[in-house]
C-alpha cells in the first residue's frame, strides 16, 4: 500500500487540482442555477478530491521533493502548479456559496494567496534565469494562462469575503482589485504568445491538448472576478468611481471568451475526428471542463452585475454541456482505474 502511494505520488501530474477547478466551479453554477441536489453532490465529491490531492502532493513533496522541483521549473509542467492555487481558492468559493462557510474559505484564501507567491515568483524567475530555454513551439502551451486564472481565483474568493472583512474590508477590495488587474495583464502577455503559435507555428493534432480550452477558460473566471468585483461596489468607494470601466472591461473579456468557444470546438473536432485521435482519460482532459463550467458561471454572474437577464439563458444551456464534459471525464477516469487495477 505504502508502495502503491508513493509510486503515485511520484508521478503526481503537476496540473491535477484542474480536477478541483472544475468541480467546484460546476457545482457553484449549478446552485445559481437553482439545482442544489446536483451542486451538493459535487461539493460533496469535491471535498475528498480536494483532500486526496492534497496527500499525494504532501507525499510528494516530503519523499520526492527534487522531482518536483524540477517539474515547478519546467516550461512544459510548471505551470500546472498554479492549479493548486486555483484549485483552493475554487474550492473556498464554493464553501462560501453553498455553505456560507466564510471561516473555513478565509483560511483556504490565505493559504491560496501564500501559494500565489511562492508559485508565481519561483516558477517566473526560474523561466527567466535558466540558460538553456525551448523554442516558442516547445516552451508554451494553454496552461501558461493557468497563472492568471490562479491571480483571478485569488481576486473572486477575496472579493466574496470582503463582507465579512470587518475594519479591514476596503483594503482587502483593493487588493482584490488589484489582483483582477493583474490577471487581466498576465492574460494578455501570454495569449498573445499563443495566439502566434496558432497563428505561424507548425499545429498537428497531437498538440492540441485540452489546456488550450483555457484560452477561453482564463477570460471566463476574469469576467467571474470583474463582475463580482460589480457587485461589491456598495462596499468601497473606489469601485464606485470606476464601475464604468470595470463594466466595460469586464464585458470585453467575455466576448473573448464567447469568441474562443466555437473556434476551441472545431479544433477538437479537427483533432479527434480528422486526425483520428483517441479520447482516452489523461489528468490534462480537466483543462477543457473547468473553462465550460466557469464559462457558464462568469456568464451568470455577469448577467447579473450588468443586469441583463437576457444573458442568463447562456447559462442554462452551457450548465448542461459543461455537466456532460464533467461526467465524460469522471467516466474516463474510472475506466483509467479500473484498467490500471486489472493490469497489476
């Protein structure tokens, strides 16, 4: 058993807490939604995955700490480490929306932020400094834009529990909205660099992993992050004055998002029915739910901050096929399981 453990622990893909990400987002768009049996379930699965996935990454961290410090300053795997941040402060977020349990996320928050730090500057200075770096081809892909999803997660589960913040509650809604602005710059360095390997480099249908559903992903939990920021504007003074931008700039980053969905489906298509490639379970596969469930959650939550109820319907629809994309990869991963089982 101890063996089993560590040899999984051993190979612990870095971007695992993506699993997290889109649980937690689903089951929060879900109860908006008003369908509490389906959101509970997920919080309730959410829970012991979150657990889990904390084990493995503390027996990796303990028992094979210098794998995955090569992973955390590796181009192709380190950013799959900012899924732990994500992944936390998701999952705080979904205690507070379900729950009300502002206790347990506030400590989820500190610890997400803490992660942010040491993730963001270890992984960004390792990028920098390292003599030998891959070609643009090589280096990036989707889950680069994982790092401002984590800097946007940060803003949203900041922002909800600004309200109870006491004395404190204008500074925490400034750091908040700090961290939005951030995420909305880290956004637009990195697509930029994706948009031009779209764009010039050599594409094959092996390349395109589900991470680069997060092209979409990344502007959905930004319109998440700007339209809750919308929505506590009776808590301080300076969101007060820059509603209008944020209004406007947080609506420009969900026609981003819109654009990238049709786009991402025909270049799925394009891999697994053109190029033929096989849809088998891989820990990447979480990289395309969590963009769909938090598409349908920033569209919810936007309709709402720029009261536009006819918005709403996009949800209703996407809640379905973001619920789908979830269960296909549950159904993946047991039929991953069971096969590995019937191996040994």
């Amino acid at each position: 058993m101890i063996r089993y453990v560590k040899s999984k622990a051993a190979d612990l893909f870095p971007g695992y807490f993506a699993m997290v990400m889109a649980t937690g987002t689903l089951s929060v768009a879900w109860d908006w939604l008003g369908a509490e049996p389906i959101s509970r379930a997920l919080l309730y699965f959410n829970s012991v995955a979150y657990a889990l996935l904390w084990f493995f990454t503390l027996v990796r961290l303990i028992w094979f700490f210098p794998r995955m410090k090569a992973d955390l300053t590796s181009h192709a795997l380190g950013p799959g480490f900012f899924t732990i941040v994500a992944g936390t402060c998701v999952y705080g977020t979904q205690l507070i929306v379900l729950g009300h349990h502002y206790a347990a996320a506030g400590y989820l928050w500190c610890l997400g932020v803490l992660l942010w730090l040491v993730i963001m500057y270890t992984f960004f200075t390792a990028m920098t400094i390292r003599e030998q770096k891959p070609k643009l081809s090589e280096g990036i892909n989707g889950a680069w834009l994982i790092a401002a999803v984590s800097t946007q997660s940060v803003s949203a589960l900041g922002t909800l529990l600004s309200p109870h913040a006491g004395g404190a509650k204008e500074e925490l809604l400034f750091f908040t909205l700090c961290m939005y602005l951030l995420g909305c710059m880290l956004y637009l360095n990195i697509i930029a660099l994706i948009f031009y390997r779209f764009m010039f480099l050599e594409f094959k249908g092996s390349t395109l992993t589900p991470p680069y559903w997060i092209n979409m992903g990344a502007v959905a939990i930004t319109t998440l992050a700007g339209s809750t920021l919308i929505l506590h504007t009776q808590h301080f003074s300076l969101l007060v004055e820059i509603v209008p931008f944020l209004k406007g700039f947080t609506l420009f980053f969900w026609i981003t998002g819109s654009w990238w969905i049709p786009l991402l489906f025909i270049l799925t298509i394009w891999r697994h029915l053109f190029h033929r490639y096989p849809l088998k379970y891989d820990p990447q596969y979480w990289g395309m739910a969590f963009p769909l469930a938090m598409y349908t959650a920033g569209t919810y939550q936007l309709s709402k901050a720029l009261n536009l109820p006819f918005l709403a319907a996009i949800p209703r629809t996407m809640a379905w096929i973001a619920l789908g994309t979830w269960l296909i990869g549950i159904l993946l991963l047991l039929h991953h399981r069971y096969r590995e089982i019937k191996d040994r």
